[in-house]
C-alpha cells in the first residue's frame, strides 16, 4: 500500500511492500496515454515519474477501475459461497444437524483453513502477490472462514439470520456508496482501526469468562461500529485516487481479503446483537 505521494506507507492487513523494488523506476513521464488519464494535467510526483503500481491521481481511469472491478468481483463470489452455504445450514434441517452435531470437528477445520493461513500472509505477504498461488490462498481462507459462519448460522434462529443478512446488505452498500462520495479521506484513519481492533480482542477475550448479555450486546455493538468505520477506510485505500494512502495494483488478494473480513465480522456482530435482544 501506498501513500498518494508515493512513499511506501504501512498497512493494517500486511498489505505493505518493504523490500523497495517498486518505485519511480520506469521513466513513464507525463502525457503518457498507458498510465495517466488524460484529464490530468498535474505533474506526478518526483519530478515526473509515475510508478505503474500506485492507484493515486495521476493513474489512468482504465487501471484504476480494473482494479476495482477486479476486487469487487472475487468479494461478490467469496460473498455468494459464504451466505448461500450459511444459507442452506439455516434452512435445510439435515445440513443443519450435521452442523451442529459435528460442530467441533468444523470449528477446528474452518480455523485450520483459515487463521494460520491468514497469519503467514501477514508475515510473509508476498506470498499473496504471485499468481496463481494468491487465488489458493483466497480459496482456502473462503472455505474455513465460510465453515466458521455457516455453523454459527446454524444455531441462529431463522428470524435472525435473516434479519442480520439484510442489515448487514443495507450497511455495506450503504457505507460503500458514502466512501465513494464523500470528499473526506478515511484512509488515514487505518492506524486507529487497527489500535481498536487489538481493543476489541482483549474485549472478547475477557467475554469468554464474563457471561453477561448486557456486555456481549454492548461488544458486538463497538464491534459493529469499528467495522462499519473499516468498511470505508478499505473501500477508499482500494478506490485510490486522491487519497492518502490507497493499495497497489497488485495487491488485490489483501484488499478482497480486507473488505471480505470486514463484511462477514459485521454480520457475525449484528447477528450476535439481535440475538442479546430477543
């Protein structure tokens, strides 16, 4: 990820390249019809070289748009396998006790799929920019994350599932639309996010040893409102543009995997609010 100027600036997903082979190294100048859009007349930075990888201003509307357009259909597919299976565990009743009754068993394989997987993108994650390697990845961490939602879905009420299914739907599209639009710049805000990330997990920790509805709908609803706050901060690093900071090109397993994250944790978190209030 970088920042709109085109130093190299840190990422609360890993999504940093660190070992300096990108930069202002091609020599594109400006006017050049591959990498600018032809509405812009301003100077790239350092004296007029564009680096190819960057998604700032003085990048083409063509690459930015793929760009998007690639994140947000690999975000619809992985959307589509996890609600339509957590889906079919709240209506077929045989999938449904399958779940359940097997829960532990699918509890520890959707972890194994996922968290360790998800850690070594974090420590190594180059791993994530080398195709077709990254589309695996993706696939793995889906299926053990899609394991984990489906069987808590299974144990949901009906009612509620679906209830969190269209909040959940209304708040994206609705947070997607307002990053989009507005002129404020969000992407700053990753460093505080990710601070209250670290907050909310010492929180949920200590939720395990304290039973209390009160508390857990008090957590899942900080937990909501730090996601929905993630939402745009993702939605803008991924648009590019003028912000501040914004991802690579070749960064779109982590931003698929960022937003993807953010989406599924805000529906687990209206799903556990609905749940304290019945």
């Amino acid at each position: 990820m970088y920042n709109s100027d085109g130093n190299n600036a840190g990422s609360t997903y890993g999504a940093v390249y660190n070992n300096g082979t990108y930069g202002y190294s091609n020599g594109k100048e400006q006017g050049s019809k591959d990498y600018y859009n032809s509405k812009t007349q301003a100077t790239p930075p350092n004296g007029g070289l564009y680096d190819e990888h960057s998604l700032n201003e003085y990048t083409s509307t063509k690459i930015r748009h793929g760009f998007v357009k690639k994140v947000y259909s690999i975000l619809s597919l992985q959307l589509l396998l996890t609600f339509g299976i957590s889906t079919l565990a709240v209506l077929y009743k045989p999938f449904n006790m399958f779940l359940i009754t097997n829960h532990v068993l699918f509890l520890v394989l959707g972890m194994l799929f996922s968290f360790p997987i998800m850690l070594s993108l974090i420590c190594f994650p180059n791993i994530a920019r080398k195709y077709p390697h990254n589309y695996f990845i993706l696939l793995a961490i889906t299926i053990g994350i899609t394991i984990i939602v489906a069987l808590t879905s299974a144990i949901l009420n009906s009612e509620v599932f679906f209830y969190s299914l269209g909040t959940t739907s209304v708040v994206v599209i609705g947070l997607t639309i307002f990053a989009f639009q507005t002129k404020w710049d969000f992407t700053g805000w990753y460093v505080y996010v990710f601070i209250s990330f670290l907050i909310l997990l010492f929180l949920g920790i200590l939720g395990i040893f304290i039973r209390n509805r009160i508390y857990n709908l008090v957590f899942a609803g900080l937990n909501a409102l730090v996601l929905s706050v993630s939402i745009i901060v993702d939605t803008q690093l991924i648009i590019g543009g003028q912000h501040k900071y914004e991802f690579t090109v070749d960064d779109y397993i982590f931003a698929t995997l960022s937003l993807y994250m953010d989406i599924v944790n805000l529906f687990l978190s209206i799903a556990s609010i609905f749940s304290n209030t019945k």
